[in-house]
C-alpha cells in the first residue's frame, strides 16, 4: 500500500513510522508512506499557505492553492490520472465520519491512499466540496491539526495489510475485528502475588482455551459494549451464555 501524507509539519512523522510494526510493514516492502509538506507547493515568494477566514473571526485558514497543487502533483507523478482514479483523499477533520475498525479494513483493500492533515481552523470550503472523497474523525474532540489523526489511520490500516502481524499477532481477533472486545491476556508467571492464572488457560485443551477466550470476550463486550452485542454474529452457544450472564446480572441485582 502507498500512503501519501499532506502536512505541513513532515517532521512530525518519522519517529512514528520508523519503530515497530510500520518499520517493519515497510521493510517488508507491505507500506510505503511518502510525506509531501504542502509549503513545498506554494508559488509565492513567501510561501504563504494560511490566511484569515473571510468575513472575519479569529484563526487562519488553509489556502486551497498548495492544497489542489500538491494532490494534483502526485497525479503527475503517478504518470497517470487512471492510476489517481478511485483514490481516496481523505480529509482529517472532526466532522468527519468516526473512525472505526471497519474503515480500517475498507481502507485496507486500497492500493493508495492520500491523507490530507489540516491545521488552524481547517482548510477552505473548496478543498471539502472539489477535492477531498472522504472525511475521517479519529474521535469527538478537536486536536490541533490531523498529523496524529493520519498516523492513527496508517497505524489501524498497516496491522491489517497481508503478513505484516505475522500469525502470532494476528489481527482477527483483536477487538473490534470480530465485533466484540477481546477477552484478557495472560503470561508468565502463573502465580503473581497469589493472583493465578485460570487453570483452562494451562490446560493444554485447546478446545477448552478457545471456549474460555469467545465466553470471555462476550463477558467483556457484555459488561464494557452492550452496544456492540446488537450488531456481532453470534452463535447460538453465544447467545446461551449471554443469557446466563443476564440471569446472573439479575441475581446480584447488576
Ligand atoms: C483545530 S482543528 C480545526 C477544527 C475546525 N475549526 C472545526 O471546528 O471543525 C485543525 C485540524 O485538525 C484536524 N483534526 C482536529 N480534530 C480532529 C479529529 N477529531 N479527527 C481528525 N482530524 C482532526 C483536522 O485536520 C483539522 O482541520
């Protein structure tokens, strides 16, 4: 996957992407992520990329210029418009549609991406309505530019790109992935401070392991994210255990 970023803050990138699984997703050759400062499109002699909102107010305002210049540059130098054709520009704003496990997998089938990173009090009107095919929020709440939020995005997308988690880390039963929240973890040692871990875990019957793990993750999901039972695919050995957990909720008056 080719993710292109717009920022105007490049420098805030590198310590992300050069550690950990990105640096791996990279060299294995899964990710390549190319950085374009938007100054770097300006025309002016000043490289002006802001300027005030019109009709007043407090706060600056991205130009549209560098904006259409800088996207429409990666058009060139992808030496084809087809090859542009169908990819998303994704805006971070916070009236952005929410982010979620699912975008992440949708945007995990694209060849390319290009992230757009406002700042200030966002970009111009024109680069929503003629230039942006997507809007994402990272949350409800308003940071000062989309630097984190288009790293948050690369980060969801890369853990879910082929072999790069390699089979023991893999995504598919992460929370989210499966609809419900994952069940605990648990390493060495056994017994810490007299708090043991559950003897199925050290049982050696896998069949037994993968039941306590789907029972605990409904448990979690039950007690954290009612919400997200109304839309999981459940079994009908789900739905029983659910059913005593509601039973037991009532007993102890939960
Ligand atoms: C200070 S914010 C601008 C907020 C804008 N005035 C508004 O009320 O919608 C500057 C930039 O940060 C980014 N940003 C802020 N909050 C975000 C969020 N929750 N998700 C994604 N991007 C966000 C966007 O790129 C935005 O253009």
């Amino acid at each position: 996957m080719n993710i292109h970023i717009l920022t105007l803050f490049p420098d805030m990138f590198p310590a992300y992407l050069n550690e950990s699984i990105l640096k791996k997703a990279q060299a294995m050759g899964q990710l390549t992520v190319r950085l374009h400062n938007i100054r770097d499109y300006t025309t002016d002699k000043h490289h002006v990329t802001d300027e005030p909102p019109f009709g007043g107010g407090g706060g600056m305002v991205l130009k549209p210029e560098p904006i259409f210049t800088a996207v429409e540059s990666l058009v060139a130098d992808l030496q084809s418009q087809q090859e542009m054709e169908g990819v998303p520009v994704i805006l971070m704003s916070p009236q952005g549609r929410p982010f979620t496990q699912t975008i992440a997998q949708e945007l995990a089938g694209q060849e390319r991406l290009v992230l757009l990173c406002g700042r200030y009090e966002g970009v111009d009107e024109r680069v929503r309505e003629h230039l942006v095919t997507d809007e994402i929020s990272i949350g409800d709440y308003v940071l000062t530019g989309g630097e984190l939020a288009a790293l948050v995005i690369v980060d969801a997308v890369t853990r879910l790109l082929p072999g790069v988690l390699g089979a023991e880390g893999a995504a598919e039963m992460d929370s989210h992935a499966t609809g419900l929240l994952e069940g605990p973890h648990f390493t060495k040692p056994a017994d810490f401070r007299g708090w043991v871990v559950p003897d199925v875990l050290r049982s050696g019957h896998a069949a037994n392991v993968a039941r306590w793990r789907r029972e605990e993750s409904l448990r979690r999901t039950w007690q954290r994210r009612p919400d997200m039972l109304l839309t999981a695919v459940l079994t009908e050995e789900d739905r029983w255990f659910l059913g005593q957990l509601a039973q037991e909720s009532v007993a102890i008056g939960d």
